[in-house]
C-alpha cells in the first residue's frame, strides 16, 4: 500500500487537532528474536477493525504499533461523528495486538503518569459489541479505548507525552481562537510547527518507554503500542520517511519558531513501526483528508 503526504490548507489542520488535544530484564537490543512480519502474514490484522498503512521495519524484535484515533471534545467533552466507532475499533485492535504481539504496554497521547500491568492476559475480559459501544459512549465519565484495555487486560499505562509541550500547544490553541487567531495565517502556521514539535518529543519517546518497561521486567516483549489523534500520523510518518526529526521554521510567523532537526531515536534504537488506522476513520474520505492522508484506494 502507497500512502501520499500532501499539505492541505492549514484550517481543517485546526479543526481537526481541535478534537486531538484531550483532555531487571536483559537489555533492549538483545531482546526477543521473534519475527513482526511473520505474525502479520500469519495472523492478520481483521479488516473490519482498520488497516495498517504503514510500515518501517516490521522484521525487528523492538516494536511499536501506532494506532490514530478521534478523541472527545476537549472544550465540551462530547464524542464526534466519529469517536466512539474509532473508539471501539481501537480498542479491538488493541485486543488483538495483545493476544496475536503479546503487548503488555500501551503509550496513550496526552496521559500523564504510570500505571503498571493489574492483570494476567487467562483472565481478561471480553466485552461484546453492544457493551463495548455503550461503555465508550457514556460521556458521564472520562473512558476511552486505553482506560479500558488496562482495566480489562491489564497491560501497562506509561507516559511518552511532553507535559511543558502539552500544554503549550493547549494554552497556545485556546488563546488563539479566543482572540480570532484562526483568521491569521501566521497563527495556524505557528501552531502546526508545534504541533510538529509535540510530536517529534512523543516519537522520540517511545524507546526509552519501551526500554525502561523492559529492563524492569514489566514487559515479557519490547513491544508498545501509541494511541494518538489523526492529526499527529502525517507528520510521524513524514520524520520516519525522512529518517530524522527536521521541523522548518513558519515562513511567517513571530520569533521564537526555528529550525529544528535531529536525530530519530527510533531508528538508532532499532524500533520497528507499524501505523494503523481504524476502519471507521480509513472510511471517511473527509476525515483523511483533513489529516493529510491520502490512501490509495485501489491498493485496499
């Protein structure tokens, strides 16, 4: 499968990260010899949960899996068109990354904290369809695909989410839009080059997560998976194409927004990534094209 990155305008760029912001084991690189590529071939990724549209060394022990989802509203807390199918989806795709990858550890975007493995894979709850859905649309209480796949499965919460960048990129947005910057050009392209920072930092995070989980022995695989809004995977996939971590300046925009680049941890620690979209976002022709993905079709 080919995937294009093109450049949209850089409002429903706005729009979309809108609903994005929510609210002792042995050493790393001499981990498990099992092969990633194989158990894809072997036991693929059910169509009806989503599809993977991106890979980057699939064959290495160390391995990420990137799911992108949609969020609740982070001003009113209400579920979008999509969110709760997103939702359930990602939450079947993390079923099955536990029980085909054995992942003991999730990376969800914006959570701050640890919470360690509560549970053992034999006991792990399976909820149905309807109760699955109910429980991810109930907007009484904050729930979401991670919460319940630590609650039900017991694999590991850790933090990969910059706190000080977090909250730079909200308090940036939010101020914004208040004051009518989403009129000025200079505004959304100041934001999309932190948006790009925050996440670089979140890439670059991931293998020291994954390590520091593995050596303590929380972890029988250095395996994680990353569950983070759409408008994240374009640029993820762009440094991973790249090899490096290269953020350009805004060609308009106040001092401060400079030249960033650096070195991609991921392939220096020898991480492979796999980038899955659930089916109910891949289906959305609008909602790619406000991330700035572009599938082939005629490759699904």
């Amino acid at each position: 499968m080919t995937i294009s990155l093109k450049k949209s305008p850089i409002f429903p760029f706005i729009l979309i990260l809108l609903a994005t912001i929510a609210g002792g084991g042995t050493s790393l690189a001499a981990s498990s010899s099992l092969d990633a590529r194989q158990e894809l071939t072997d036991a693929g990724l059910p169509s009806e949960f989503g599809e993977v549209i991106y890979q980057k060394n699939p064959e290495r022990p160390i391995q990420v899996y990137i799911i992108g989802n949609s969020h609740r509203s982070s001003s009113t807390g209400n579920n979008g068109v999509n969110t709760v199918p997103s939702q359930v989806q990602t939450y079947r795709i993390g079923e099955w990354l536990i029980r085909q990858h054995h992942v003991e550890l999730l990376l969800p975007e914006g959570f701050f904290g640890r919470k360690g493995r509560a549970g053992i894979l034999d006991a792990a709850v399976r909820l149905d369809g309807p109760a699955l859905e109910e429980t991810l649309a109930d907007t009484s209480t904050f729930v979401n695909a991670d919460l319940l796949l630590h609650r039900n499965y017991g694999v590991g919460l850790q933090q990969v989410e910059d706190r000080e960048m977090y909250r730079n990129v909200r308090e940036y947005l939010h101020t914004g839009l208040q004051n009518g910057g989403d009129l000025l050009e200079s505004f959304g392209l100041e934001l999309e080059y932190l948006q790009e920072r925050r996440s670089a930092a979140i890439l670059q995070s991931i293998p020291a997560a994954i390590d520091s989980e593995y050596r303590q022995g929380n972890i029988a695989q250095p395996r994680a998976i990353l569950t983070i809004g759409m408008a994240h995977l374009d640029e993820i996939i762009k440094f991973l194409e790249l090899g490096k971590i290269e953020i350009p300046a805004p060609p308009i925009g106040a001092s401060g927004f400079e030249a960033y680049s650096e070195a991609l941890e991921l392939l220096a620690k020898g991480v492979g990534v796999t980038v899955i979209v659930p089916r109910a976002i891949l289906d959305d022709r609008e909602m790619m094209h406000m991330a700035k993905l572009e599938s082939d079709l005629r490759a699904r």
